[in-house]
C-alpha cells in the first residue's frame, strides 16, 4: 500500500509545478481586439433642428378705433411697401380733420386783423395820439394770436394723422399671413390681437441652438480674436427642409447670441439664407447643416472610450502589451467616433472593446485586424 502512494506523490507534484502555472496564467489575460491610431482627413457633418423666420416680421396693428371696411389683400398675398392693407371706416375722424381745420381757419383770420389793428395803431402812436401801451396791448394779441393759429395746425396735423391711419399700409414688402378679423369686425388701437402678420422673406433667418460644449469646440476651430472675426471663417453652411430636401442655396452664420441660456445650457445662433423666389417662409422647420473639415486629425471609435468626471480616457497599448489609461482631448464629436485633438499620436494601439474590466498594468492578448472607425471620411451628427 505504502509502495502505491509513494508512486502516485511524484505525480502529483509534477502536475503542481511552475510550468502549468504559467500557461494558465496565459489563459487568464483577456483576448480584446485592439486598433493603430493613424492620421487622416475628416468631414464632420451637424445637423441643427432649426426654426425659419422672415427677414422682418411686422404685426399690423390698428392705430384708432372703428369698423374694418376694407380688407384689400387675402392670406398669403405678396404685397409691396405703401400699398393699402385694411381700411377702417373714416367717417368720424374725416369729420374730426374737417372741424380741425375750419377752426385753423378761423384762427389765421383773428391773427389777421391782429396784425391790422397793429398796424394801424403806429402811426397813430408816433404822432403821440395815443398812448404806446395801446400799441404794446396790439402787439400782444397779435403774439396771442399767432399762437392760436400754431395750435390750431397742430390740432389739424393730429386729425390728419388720425384720418390717415383709417388705412393701414404695408410698411415692408412681404407676404400676409392669417387675418383673424373679417369685414364689419370692430377693432381698437388697444387691442392686444393684431390685424395680421407682413413677413419680409427675401432672406430667411434660421435659428438654431448650439450646446455649451458644442460651442467651445465650434469657436476654437476658428481663428480670429473675436466672434465676427471666426464667424467670417466658417464655411457656407446648409438647410435641409422639413420633408428631407437640401435647399438649393447656401447660407452663412450671421449673428451669435450674446448670452448662454442658462435653462438649456444652449447658445442661438443664426444662420441667414437668401430667399428671392419666395420658397421659404416664416414658421417653416428645417435642419442647419454645418460641415468642419479636420485635417491630419485622430479618429477614434467612442466604444474604446470611457468617460469619467468630464474627462475622456483610452487605453492604450505598450510594447509588452500592457494597457495603461490615457486621457484625450476631443475636439469633435459624431455618433460613434471621437475626433481627438490631444493625448495619443499616430502608431499608438488602443484597445477598441471590453475596456470596462480592465486596469492599469493588466496584460492582455491583443487581437490583430480590429477594425477602424466607420466612415471616417464623412462623419454625420443629427
């Protein structure tokens, strides 16, 4: 019995020994598919959801009270500058203008024989017939009389502004939007609803919102000391309409909102488009397309990243294939890729999958013919 148990022992020791313990160790490191970081030119497309406006939007509202007689235009007309909108019935203020001006009559009359009874008390004062307080008395009710006829005009000129505002035309060439109101309907210059809205759409503005984030990387793409300086950097952008179609025009950035919204952590921006054929119009949807080529740029897939207190790390490969953490500045975002501006350089090999067990030191079995980013020539974000 002794005699098999002493045999089995050197068996057992055997299978024990240093060599298996290194081939399971060489079991134990993760096989994870690893990638070479190269250099390479890269479009970013971003999309914006944008909201579309006239040039000028102008709310025609009534100046004085009274009934809508005539309504010269339907919804949707294109007018012209000066043309008649609405008439409101005139009646009253004609009558208003016509009492004005018989008083401003009236008034030039008096001031008239003011200025005859002046006259005629001169002579009469230099031959020492009368006193000169009369004259001095003559003099003033010529002053007083002036005065009255200054007044009058101006009593005129109101009515006259008031007769005139009975018609209410087209400040700016545009189109009419809707119109609330219909003929015989009472409106009043306090009224908070307006008669329609003149939408000037020979350029369209775009608005759009940009994030925090997404605005630091946009301003530190461009040079230029200030604002107006980068904006005249930026590249023709696009529009894509509602129903899918590319505008065929190009527009451009125009205006940057001066302030951050703090309720959405968001800047607005502007984008002007020409619009001379009228296509677009105010209240339309669309999307701003914004295109940033990078040249020489390091793409990077955003599954072999992680993300942690605002920072952005990788894992990258040594010559013994062990992974250490690096963190990475992006300087451009879309879908399923970084654009990395700092942090790695060319030939550098990161590991593209299964990163969220691994540690700093850990060896690893890389696996050759990762693949690269998709698409890395055209990169789109929505």
């Amino acid at each position: 019995m002794s005699s098999v148990i002493g045999l089995c022992l050197p068996v057992l020791f055997y299978g024990c020994g240093p060599g298996n313990d290194s081939k399971d160790a060489a079991k134990q490191k993760p096989s994870l598919p690893v990638m070479t970081v190269n250099l390479s030119d890269a479009a970013v497309t971003t999309y914006y959801s944008a909201l579309l406006e006239g040039k000028v939007n102008v709310e025609i509202r009534p100046q004085v009270d009274g009934t809508l007689q005539t309504i010269y235009f339907d919804e949707g007309a294109f007018v012209k500058a000066g043309y008649p909108l609405f008439k409101i019935d005139d009646r009253v203020y004609r009558e208003q203008y016509n009492s004005a001006l018989a008083s401003q009559h009236a008034a030039e009359a008096k001031l008239v024989v003011a200025k005859l009874d002046e006259e005629k008390l001169v002579p009469l004062v230099q031959n020492k017939v009368i006193s000169e307080i009369q004259l001095k008395t003559a003099k003033a009710n010529t002053h007083a009389s002036q005065a009255a006829v200054e007044q009058a005009k101006a009593a005129t000129r109101s009515a006259q502004v008031n007769l005139d505002y009975t018609v209410i035309k087209a400040p700016v060439s545009g189109y009419i939007g809707k119109i609330p109101f219909r003929l015989g309907s009472l409106v009043s210059k306090n009224q908070t609803e307006w008669l329609t809205l003149l939408s000037d759409v020979s350029e369209v503005y775009a608005y759009f919102s940009m994030s925090e984030n997404d605005f630091m990387l946009f301003r530190q793409k461009y040079a230029g000391a200030t604002i107006q300086e980068k904006l005249r950097q930026v590249a023709p952008v696009s529009l894509v309409l509602s129903d899918g179609t590319w505008y065929t025009e190009k527009g451009n950035i125009g205006a940057i909102s001066g302030q951050l919204d703090q309720t959405t952590a968001s800047v607005r921006i502007r984008a002007v488009f020409p619009n001379q054929h009228g296509l677009l119009r105010s209240g339309n949807t669309g999307k701003v397309v914004i295109e940033s080529l990078f040249h020489n740029a390091l793409i990077v897939p955003q599954a072999a990243t992680v993300e942690l207190q605002d920072k952005i790390f990788v894992f990258v490969l040594d010559k013994g294939n062990k992974v250490m953490q690096h963190v990475v500045i992006v300087s451009g975002k879309s879908g399923n890729n970084y654009i990395v501006s700092a942090g790695l350089k060319p030939g550098d090999r990161i590991v593209t999958a299964g990163i969220e067990k691994l540690k700093d030191g850990m060896d690893i079995n890389p696996e050759k013919g990762a693949p690269a980013p998709a698409d890395s020539k055209v990169l789109k974000v929505k």
